[in-house]
C-alpha cells in the first residue's frame, strides 16, 4: 500500500501533504491529494522528486477539497471504492508523513453533508483521530480500498463519491462500485431479426441482474435521444453489437462503433462484443465497419436456437470480469476468450501477404511479443527471416494494432519508395523520409535555417524528428518494410541505422523521444552475397524477431484451414520434405485443395520442369553460384563433411537453407538436398 502514496510538497520543501496513486494511463499517473495543498503552490508543485506536474483538476480548500495531479512516476494505483454506508465504528487506516509512511487507526464517528460557500454538496465523513496530513487517504481495513481523502477541515474525510461530481475530468471506471453490476449497451440496425434478438438479450440480461440499454425500448417519447445516447456509451463496460447487412450500412451504428474506439483509446474499455447476424466474413475485405471489428472473435447468430447459447457464452465472460481497467500493457484483441466460431473463407492463393481476414494466417509467439512490445515506452521492433517467411505478413498486422491503437502511422518499403539514386545518398535518403512522414501525417516542420546551413544531414533529420515529435498528441509508428534493400550501399546503410539507434536511445533519456516507436523488417538473404559479417547492421538494440519455419503443429492446424486433415504419417513426411517452410507449406496446401492432389503425387514431380517449387529452388541455384565459398559448403554437406566455416555456416542457416543439430549441419529440408545434390557444379 505504501508504495502507492507519494509525498507532495513545494520548491521550499514546505507544505507538506500527501497523494494516492488512483490511475494509470501509459506511462503517467493520476495522484488524488487535497486542493489546500495544490492552490497554496501551484507553479512548482512536487510529488516525490518529479517537478513536472500537471495539474488536471484543482477544487477549492473552501468548497470541493481536491485535487487530481498527471505526473511520470512508477508507484502503482490502488482501487477507489464509492462506499455509501460503511460500518459505524469499522476500523479504517489513514496515513501521516514524518520520516516515512505510518499507519493510524481511525474511527467513524458520523456521516455529513457539508455544503460548500458555492452551494455544492460535499459527503464525507466526521472522524474520531489525530490530526494528519492533508489528502492522507482512507483506507477500508476490510478492503484494502480507497473510500475517503483527508481535507483541511479538521477530522473531515472527503468520500470518493465526490468524484462524480467532476464528470469528465476524472479517468472512466476509476471508481470502484460496491455492489457492481456492469452495464451492457446493445447496438443494433432498427430491423429484424436483430431487434427481436436484441430485446431477447436485453431482458435476459436484465433477468440475470444486470443494467442493459436498448434505444428501441430505453429511449421515451420527448427525450433528447442524442444525449441519452452519448451518456449511455460512455457509461457502458461492454459493448453488444449485431453485425449484419443493415448495421453494416448504418451511419448511426458506424458513429457508435467510432466513439466506443475513441473511449477505449482514451480509457481502455468498453469491451466490443461482436455478434454477426447471417453475415458472411466475405463481407469483411469491403466494409469499414468490420475492418474495425477484423482483430476482435466474433459469434455467430445463424438460427433462433442460437440466441439463447450466445446470452449463456456472454453471461460467462461478463460475469467472470471486473470491470475493465487502465493497464500498463493493453489487452491485445485477438485474446478475448469467448468461442469463436468456425468460419467459411474462400481460400486465398499463397503468394504476397496474406490478408487480414483470413482464417490461414498462422500466429506465432513472436506476434504477440511484437504487440507487446508496441505498448512499451522504448519501442523498436526489428523482423529477419528468410524471403517468404511472413515477415511483411507480421509487419502489416502490427501496422494494424498501432491503428487501431490510436498511434499514428507512416509505413516506408525502401524497395517500393526509393530509387537506386536516394538508396546511395544519405542526405537524399534521409530528406525523403522526412517529407514522407510530413505527407503522410500532414504536419509542415520549419527548422531555423541558419542551424540547417551548418548540420549535417543526421543532425537535420534528429531536429526535424524532433520538433515533429514535440507537436503529436500520440505516438508514432515508423514502420520500414524491405530494409536490407538498404546494405548493398554500406556506408549509407552504417549511417542510416546508426541513426535510427541514436533515435531509440533517446526515448530512453527524453521523454519526448517515447513517442517515436521504430519497426523494422529485413530479410536474412542479402547476407548470401557476403563472405564476412560485418555488414549487419542494428544488432542487439531493441526487440529481435527472427521468424522461423512453421513446426509440426502450426502446419496440421494450416492444413485443416485448407480442409485437409493429414494423418500422422503425412504430417511426418510433409515435414521432412520441405521442413516447415512457411510459403512452401502453403503452396502445397494450396496444390491438395485446389487441384485434388494428393502428397506422395506432389512429392514425385517436386523437381520436374515448371513445378510449384521451380522457381523458388531455381533462384536459391543463382545465387549460391555466384559465392564460391557458399557453393563448396554445401557440396561438402552433401559429401557427408563435416564443414568448419562459421561464417559460412551462419549465412546458409539464417537464410534457411540448412539446419544446426548437435553441432552438425544439414539441409532444412529433403527438397532442397536432392535439388542441390542434382543441380550444383560438378567438381
């Protein structure tokens, strides 16, 4: 409990008080204390050794005594609970600061209703103590929570009840109900069967104990259904939405959807809880509403029996869920923990990145420690795999999460943005980057042009990044797709990466500087052209993310995406054949399902002219070719050798083309060491 109470006082080390951690949102902190404190200072107020306070809310030592403060520290919150009747005589902790923290008992003596010179009523309650500091909090034995704040006024706690009376100045669900019961709001289009279904849920619901509100039955004549409808949102904790082919198209269904995502950004909650009502996920790739929705499970409503099995699914999560809180990392989407139910996609054909909607995208660990990683304060995320690994697949997707994170985000592909000529030139290069960014976001930086004259081309990008950084109200997202496009030009490449670790440093010591978040994706193959390693630039900075083959397991769940349940012996031998590789696994999915083909058939004319594997193999061929050194490991892996070059050894195992096990080297797969048995220079 100690370590959510700080000290607060002024620059003379005088006016001692005391604050409660109550709230956390990102990396900064929200302290209830008393206004007395705050309006006898307010230009240098600090909490513990941290100057720079902000002041959210400041009441008035004469009417409401208190005061809420934003600040950067790393004490925890601790809960507020509005308590209407506590026990008469209940034993209560509140908290003096001599040389540290201490407890003292209290007792409650009675509960009054002050009311303030300005009219406004003020609960609290009268106690039986020693004289304390004021904003000490109170602190219910039994509960551990917040219920009262220490005022000026002597022995006078303040309760948490009061809180309401600052409306939308204070966090959504910083108070902690007695008795809570959620509130569920239920959006609908005004047609059937979705109103039929939606008042079965709401009187269900209500049955159960809880507070719903449906505009169709909850809205009464005369009443200024605008207002009640905002009101509504912002006071619901889960959010019932029936997606179906009228809700799809309504304006006023999209003006909801959009203020629950405003709120979450804000406050972390409500929860979206999404039903879809007869709607094809066909639907998704061409309405913005469900590109919303894309990343959250969905149930779905196909018949009248299926009304009652979805109150029951939605009763368990609700019923087992406190109401949702501010964290220090968000809930990541795609956990939700109600069903989701089996989906009927048209299969996508394996090339490119694969879309958003589909059921055949595989998730690995990685993605989720990539999210994660997002909602760190010193964020850089750098992706390596081999080519057609997945890894612009996983780039977008964390582009996704930013958005709908509420981040800004410029993505930048150094193969599809820029020429062999900006690649080359530093100051062309980093030029273009920053016009990109300001494009994309529509923000103009003027820097003074006297420093411009002078600074060389990294120092003029570190002034504009940070004077656009100085001017965002959120984070954000520098996404770089195909930076190895990059290493060919050495000395550009040493300078630009240099750069972006300078950058990543610096949200680490600037607090302006957190609100740049780096992602970076490379592939592993440009190393096929070097003979030594030192060419690797940005290592051991950051998130590493090294995407390797799919295992056993990610492959039999893939395979049943393509509606193919392989036996255990076909597992075995599609794994062996081309060990897991990610586009080469999806390839022959891709061959069973669409053309009726079976395993062993696709294996026997794996190295025959023009087969799926033709050119991937034929390209690997080219390029091994061309490095002499490369070209003879693998002969002597094929020889049964066991070859010593490390640098060799390293190169050929990043780029997926053999496999380290009890310190010996083999091919990754048998598709590659037949072809490469038949197909590399004699001699």
């Amino acid at each position: 409990m100690h370590k959510s109470l700080v000290v607060i006082r002024n620059s003379q080390n005088n006016n001692f008080g005391i604050g409660t951690v109550i709230y956390q949102n990102r990396d900064y902190k929200y302290i209830l204390t008393s206004a007395n404190l705050v309006e006898k200072s307010p230009k240098n107020i600090i909490v513990d050794s941290q100057t720079k306070t902000k002041i959210i809310y400041q009441g008035s030592s004469r009417g409401l005594d208190l005061a809420i403060l934003k600040v950067s520290i790393d004490n925890p919150p601790i809960t507020l609970r509005e308590d209407h009747y506590p026990n008469i005589g209940m034993d209560i902790k509140g908290f003096a600061y001599e040389s540290d923290f201490k407890s003292i008992s209290y007792h409650i003596y009675s509960k009054e209703t002050l009311r303030t010179y300005d009219g406004v009523n003020v609960y609290g309650w009268r106690l039986k103590s020693y004289i304390i500091q004021d904003g000490s909090p109170i602190i219910s034995k039994e509960s551990g929570e917040v219920i009262a704040i220490m005022s000026r006024r002597q022995n006078f706690a303040i309760s948490i009840e009061n809180l309401k009376l600052l409306g939308r100045e204070i966090p959504r669900n910083l108070i902690e109900h007695k008795n809570y019961i959620p509130k569920i709001f239920i959006s609908l289009a005004h047609r059937n069967p979705e109103m039929h279904i939606a008042k079965k849920i709401s009187e269900e619901f209500k049955k159960r104990g809880y507070r719903t509100f449906l505009a169709i039955t909850d809205i009464k004549a005369g009443e200024n259904w605008v207002e009640r409808l905002y009101r509504e949102l912002e006071e619901c904790e889960y959010f019932i939405i029936l997606l179906s082919k009228s809700s799809i198209e309504s304006e006023m269904v999209a003006e909801e959807i959009n203020s629950i995502k405003e709120l979450q950004n804000e406050f972390g909650s409500p929860e979206i809880l999404p039903i879809r009502v007869k709607l094809p996920y066909a639907f998704n790739a061409h309405y913005e509403i469900l590109k919303q929705l894309d990343s959250i499970n969905q149930l779905m409503w196909e018949k009248e029996e299926d009304t009652t099995k979805i109150i029951d699914i939605l009763d368990r999560l609700i019923s087992k869920k406190e109401p949702i809180r501010s964290s220090e990392k968000k809930a990541l989407l795609s956990l939700n923990t109600f069903p989701l139910v089996t989906q009927t996609v048209s299969l996508e054909h394996p090339t490119g990145i694969v879309p958003f909607d589909s059921k055949n995208y595989v998730q690995r660990d990685d993605d989720i420690k990539c999210y994660e990683n997002l909602s760190d304060r010193y964020s850089l995320i750098r992706i390596k795999a081999p080519n057609k690994y997945g890894k612009t697949s996983l780039l977008e997707r964390i582009n996704l999460y930013a958005q709908k994170s509420g981040y800004n985000i410029v993505s930048i592909n150094f193969q599809r943005d820029f020429e062999k000529s900006t690649l080359s030139n530093l100051d062309e290069l980093l030029s273009c980057v920053c016009d990109m960014i300001s494009e994309e976001l529509n923000i103009e930086i003027n820097i003074n042009q006297r420093v411009l004259k002078r600074a060389t081309s990294k120092l003029k990008a570190t002034k504009y990044m940070n004077k656009l950084l100085s001017l965002l109200d959120k984070p954000l997202v520098l996404s770089i797709d195909e930076a190895d496009k990059l290493f060919k030009y050495k000395e550009v490449s040493d300078d630009f990466f240099s750069l972006i670790r300078a950058w990543h440093e610096k949200s680490k010591v600037n607090r302006n500087w957190e609100n740049l978040k780096l992602v970076l994706a490379h592939s592993t193959e440009p190393l096929l052209g070097l003979t030594t390693l030192d060419q690797s630039p940005f290592d051991n900075v950051g998130l590493g993310v090294e995407l390797s083959a799919f295992n056993k397991q990610e492959t039999k769940n893939l395979a049943l995406g393509h509606g193919i349940e392989l036996s255990d012996l076909e597992l075995e031998e599609l794994f062996m054949f081309i060990g897991g590789h990610p586009m080469l696994t999806r390839n022959v999915l891709y061959t069973m399902f669409k053309e009726n083909k079976g395993l062993e058939e696709i294996i026997k004319s794996a190295y025959s002219h023009k087969n799926i594997f033709y050119d991937h193999l034929r390209r690997y061929l080219w390029i091994i070719e061309k490095n002499q050194k490369l070209e003879l490991f693998l002969k002597e892996i094929l020889t049964g050798k066991v070859p010593y070059d490390d640098i060799s050894s390293y190169i050929l195992e990043a780029t997926g083309l053999v496999i380290k096990r009890n310190n010996k080297i083999s091919f990754a797969c048998e598709l590659y060491r037949v072809f490469f048995k038949e197909h590399l220079r004699k001699g």
